[in-house]
C-alpha cells in the first residue's frame, strides 16, 4: 500500500512538471488527429496571465473578456478583426501554433476585437 502511493505521488509531481512548462517555441503545428478547432488563449505575453479557450465566434474582446497578449492555436484557421460584432477589418489569420506574443504576428493585442472560425482545417503554403 505505502508503495502505491509513493508511485502515485511520483506521478502527480511529474505531472505538475510538465504541466507547468510553456508550450514549445514553434510558431508552426500540426493539430492532433481528431482536435477539435479551439484556441488557448492568455491575457499576458508568454502564456501569462488569465487563461481562457475560445472554441467559437467571439463577437467581442471587450471589457469583460480579456485581451488575447499570447495564445495556442489547437486546431483550424481562426481570423483576428479589429472592431467588435463583425463589423472591422481583417487584421490577420493564423492557423496551428504556439504564438508567445500576437504582436510578432501582425496582432496588436490592444486592437484585437472579434475572433473566428474560417476553417476547421488550415492549407499548408
């Protein structure tokens, strides 16, 4: 018995671990089979800060909402507007990844209104 738990709480601290790591540097990825299209988003820069999933259209980032500083695209194409309720410009459009700051991406975080869905699934160029 006192074995169990010794391997359960092994495990758990290996878990805790990992699970505090920032996800990988790569700008660039492949959604796992059968992800469906969501984004892990995060209020500061580096994956800090609040964290929250948008898994559909978001019609406005406003004051309740937090701003989008750094984010995980999990799966499909999402499109970024400047101006709330569908009614801005396009500002940009990113597919799979792992983006520390929007910024580096042609996101100005501040900006940022409206997210998404184009696509479940983004076209390689």
């Amino acid at each position: 018995m006192h074995h169990r738990i010794l391997c359960v709480i092994g495990a758990l601290v290996i878990l805790t671990q990992e699970a505090s790591q920032p996800p990988p540097a790569s700008p660039q990825g492949s959604p796992a089979p059968g992800a469906s299209p969501h984004i892990v988003a995060y209020s500061q820069e580096g994956f800090q800060g609040k964290r929250f999933a948008i898994f559909g259209p978001t019609a406005n980032l406003g004051p309740r909402t937090p701003r989008i500083a750094s984010m995980v695209i999990v799966a499909g194409c999402w499109e970024f507007v400047d101006e709330a309720y569908f009614k801005g410009a396009t500002i940009g459009v990113l597919g799979p990844g792992v983006y520390h700051r929007v910024q580096d991406y042609g996101l100005q975080h501040t900006k940022l209104s409206l997210v998404r869905l184009v696509s479940p699934q983004c076209e390689r160029s």
